[in-house]
C-alpha cells in the first residue's frame, strides 16, 4: 500500500493547483516544497518593513481561476479576492517628453492611440473585433484541454469548431500579426513588446502571443491578501480544508521509478516516500535528467528532453523608497522599438552581452508599483517598486554574484533617465534577484522564468506531456508542460494535470 495517491512535487501556483483538485477528488495528496515559502515565482516576501513580490506582478485571464474553484466548488473571493488593476500600463520616456497610460477598455485604447495615429486606433478596434473571439475560442476549450498528441488536437477541433481560426496564430509570428495593423512606431512598439512574457522578441514569438495585450483588456488583477503571494495562499488554504498536506523544507532528489511505474519520491535526507502517482511540478528538464536519470529514459525521449531550450531570465529589482514615486499606474514601462527588441536578442542575449545604448549600460524593463494598489505592503508614507529587466544567464566575462551591485545601481539610473528622475535619493531599500539567485532560490535551471522556451517548437504537442509518455503515473505541472507559463496558464495546466490523473488512476 503506498503511503498517498498522488505526491506533488513543487508548491508553485501549478503544483499547489494540481494538488487541490487532487485532493477534491478523493485522492490522499502530499505536496513537497523545498524552499521555507510557497507560491515559486508567485510569491511574496518581507524585508524592513517591505513586501515584495518574487517575480510575477499581476494575473490575467481570470477564467483559469474561476475555473479552479468552480471545480472545487468554492467560492473564490473567500480565497482570493483580486483588486482590478486600471490602467494596464503606463508608457513614460521623459527623454522624449511622451507619457500616455493604457485603459483596460478597448473603446478607451482606441481614444488613447487616435492621439498618435487615428488609422491605428481604427486598427485597434479591428484587430480586437477579429482576435477577441479567438481568444474566447482558447480561453474556453483550447486553455483547458490536454495535448498529449495530435489526436488530442484533431479531437478538440472537431468538437469546437471555432478552435480552428486559432490555429493559424500558431503558423505565424507576433511581430507579423501587429505589424499588419499599426504603423505609428510608439503604438507598434505598446503591442509588440508583450512577446517578451513569453521570453522572446517579438520575430521569434509565436502569434499566440500577439492577443496577450488583447486577454490583458479583460482585466488584469492583484489580489488583495498580502500581495501575490495571496495567490498561492488561497489555493493552500482551499487544499489544506479538504485535507491535503504540504510539507515545506522538503526537497526532492529522485523520483523512484520501478520497471518504468513512478512508485514515490525520495528526499534530500533519504527519506522515501511512497504514492501511487507523482507529478513534477517543476522544471521538466531537470525532473527527467537529475531526477529519473537516463536508465528510465528512452534514447530518443533523452536527446528530445535534453536538446529543449530553457526559457530566458528575468532579473529582478526590489526597491523599498521613502516617498510616493511620481508614478500614474502598477506597471509603467518605456518603449522601445520592435526591432531594437529583436537586435536585443541575437546582439546581446545569445551573446552573454548586457544591453548597451549609446555606449552607456542600460536595463531595459518594467516597473511594478504594488503599494500604490495595496499601501499595506509598505511601512506608512513609504513605497516597493519592483523592476524586472531582462538579461542572459551566462554573462560574457563577467558573473552575476560579482555583477549584482552594478546592475542595481544600472536599474536606478535607467528609470531616473526614463521615467522618475530623482529615484536614487529615495531609495532606502535595494536588493536583487540575479537569474542565479532564482535558481539556486527555486531550483530553476538557468533561472529561466517559464521552465521551458515559449516558441513554436517547444508548444502544445512538442512540450514535455502532461502525463508522461515514458514513465507510468508520472506528470508534469507548471510551466514546463502545457498550456506553458504564466500564473493562469499554470492553473489551466493544473486543471489539465489533476483531470488526467483522475482518468487514468480509476
Ligand atoms: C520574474 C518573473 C516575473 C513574472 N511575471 C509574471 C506576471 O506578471 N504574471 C504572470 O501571470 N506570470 C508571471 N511570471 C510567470 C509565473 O510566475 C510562472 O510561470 C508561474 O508562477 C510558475 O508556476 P509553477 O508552479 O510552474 O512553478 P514555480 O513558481 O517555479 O514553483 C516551483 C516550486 O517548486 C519548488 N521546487 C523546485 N524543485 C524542487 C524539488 N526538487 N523539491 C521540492 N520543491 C521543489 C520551488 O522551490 C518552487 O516553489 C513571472 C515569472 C518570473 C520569474
């Protein structure tokens, strides 16, 4: 008899999802955490005062939410209760004298950007008139529903027949979708940049992605308990009331495998644990290679695992202040040219290089201001800021350890030339993420944000399954697997998970 029927490895967003619904469904549900804290990139801590987020800022897509607790039969606003957050961003370049904020509502946008160009604001409304259906279409069938193998997609087709015209979005690039409506550089340049939620620029993206800045005119949402990390607490909360366990300070080191049958989990400490099923909620690449190990592995499994590409990372900046920053929105950022963005990758990412404008070192990225939102997750009359830029792992003749002061201080004087000039002499509170710190916090190989890359050939059915197709009772959740990152999307990868394990376990 094993000890559980399902074990978890990884209490992020993704894992602590697929847990619940676990649990809801009858099934005795271990989640192990090797970290002190939940929630992975979706989380929060506490430093003088401060309360900073990890990494992730905001949601979207409140359907994958909705759709977690419907199927737990809660009521989500007893768990997570979201602020909206309006505008969806700010766009600032005090070198340039341009400052104009986006609204949620799509009329709204369209009135903003008539004051650039009123032929992109008429493209505006159209392109949302065309991609706002398709986005329904993916939301509601495509968004929870496995992808196992081709079949799985020839199933989903047939069944929603409106899947279809989203296809096509797979077949292109972001860059080639926005491209075709606007023309003004600063309005190409507010739909372009969101390619990099995926970890791409934006000729490199999938089309997929060319509609985040449309989901984002659904809403975009903090929640109200103790900054994102209220995220993770609700669904443990909810998990832990039906009986579930979390263990923290636990780390994975193995997953036991027996004649080809996942049978448990062994800890750091040699503790085993037994369970009829184990889901890996972590970075797929590191669960196959230093977890399962090449003897349980196929050849050609090994070369497919082993030849994918990890996702880029994102350094984070967290600064507590003594004043309220002349700031008008959560996320402020300033634009920069789409291709700027693709030279970025190939002339400076690919080569370990760090951006660089005119020769001086800038840090490209966006700003997020929680407290203006939430004013508890500061001491009174002071202020977080979070900065997430974008950078390689690997730096060309340099290291991240020897390099983290540098970067911070690079962080603060781009956004003082940029969008608020005096920053420097308000800081009381600074400190850092390197893509090293991530891994070595999270165990994120590579630091990379999202497991596994976001581009066409890593997606749907050429992303790690998530039930394994090599190992019996062994699944993937999180971000490695499908439908990929992003805190909603992990959810909907939970849903997925939780759903075939019930299948197959009966
Ligand atoms: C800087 C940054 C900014 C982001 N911004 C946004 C945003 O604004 N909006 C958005 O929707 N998404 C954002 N994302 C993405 C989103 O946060 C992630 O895709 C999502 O939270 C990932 O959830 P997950 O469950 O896959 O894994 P993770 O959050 O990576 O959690 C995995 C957990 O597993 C634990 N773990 C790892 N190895 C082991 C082991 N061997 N044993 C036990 N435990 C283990 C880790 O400690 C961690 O807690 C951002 C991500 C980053 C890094």
């Amino acid at each position: 008899m094993a000890d559980y029927d399902v074990i978890v490895i990884g209490a992020g967003v993704g894992g602590l999802s697929t847990a619940a619904l676990c649990q809801k469904a009858g099934m005795k549900t271990l989640v192990i955490e090797q970290s002190n804290r939940i929630g992975g990139c979706c989380s929060t801590f506490e430093a003088e005062g401060f309360h900073f987020d990890v990494g992730a800022s905001v949601v979207e897509a409140p359907q994958a939410f909705n759709e977690l607790f419907k199927r737990l039969e809660l009521n989500i606003d007893d768990y997570i209760p979201f602020y909206k957050v309006d505008p969806l961003y700010d766009y600032c370049d005090n070198t340039r004298g341009i400052r104009f904020a986006i609204p949620t509502s799509i009329e709204g946008t369209a009135e903003v950007i008539a004051q650039f160009s009123p032929e992109d604001a008429k493209a505006f409304i159209k392109f949302a008139k065309k991609y706002t259906p398709r986005i329904k279409a993916l939301m509601n069938h495509f968004f929870f529903a496995p992808s196992q193998g081709f079949t799985d997609i020839i199933r989903l087709v047939r069944k929603y027949p409106g899947v279809i015209q989203a296809l096509p979005m797979f077949l292109t690039t972001h860059q080639k979708i926005v491209a075709r409506y606007f023309k003004n550089p600063d309005v190409l340049a507010s739909m372009a940049f969101q390619s990099f939620y995926a970890g791409l620029p934006p000729d490199l993206c999938a089309g997929l992605y060319a509609i985040v800045g449309l989901v984002e005119h659904e809403g975009i949402f903090y929640p109200k308990n103790g900054g994102m990390i209220g995220i993770p607490n609700g669904i443990k909360k909810a998990f832990k009331e039906m009986g579930g366990e979390l263990r923290l300070n636990s780390r994975a080191v193995r997953v036991i495998v027996d004649r080809g049958i996942a049978r448990g989990v062994e800890l750091w400490d040699g503790t085993e644990i037994t369970s009829r099923n184990v889901v890996g909620a972590i970075n797929a690449k590191k669960l196959y290679i230093d977890m399962i190990g090449r003897e349980h592995i196929p050849w050609y499994v090994w070369r497919g695992i082993n030849s994918m590409k990890l996702s880029m990372p994102c350094p984070m900046v967290y600064l507590g202040i003594d004043y309220e920053p002349p700031l008008r929105a959560h996320h402020t950022l300033t634009l920069t040219d789409p291709r700027v963005m693709n030279d970025y990758w190939s002339e400076y990412y690919l080569k370990g290089k760090l951006y660089e404008k005119d020769g001086e070192p800038e840090v490209m990225g966006l700003i997020s201001w929680a407290s203006k939102i939430d004013p508890r997750l500061a001491p009174e009359g002071k202020h977080v800021i979070t900065h997430m830029g974008l950078a390689p792992y690997n730096l060309a003749g340099n290291d991240w350890d020897r390099h983290k002061q540098k970067w911070i201080d690079q962080a603060i004087k781009t956004i003082e030339k940029y969008i608020i000039p005096d920053l420097s002499k308000h800081v009381v509170y600074r400190d850092m993420a390197t893509p090293k710190d991530l891994e070595r916090m999270l165990l994120h190989p590579g630091g990379a944000v999202y497991g596994i890359q976001t581009d066409l050939s890593h997606m749907s059915v050429f992303r790690p399954a998530n039930k394994s197709k090599c190992i019996e009772n062994l699944y993937l959740a999180g971000a490695s697997t499908n439908p990929g990152g992003g805190v909603c999307t992990v959810i909907a990868g939970g849903i997925i998970t939780a759903s075939l394990i019930e299948k197959y376990s009966k």
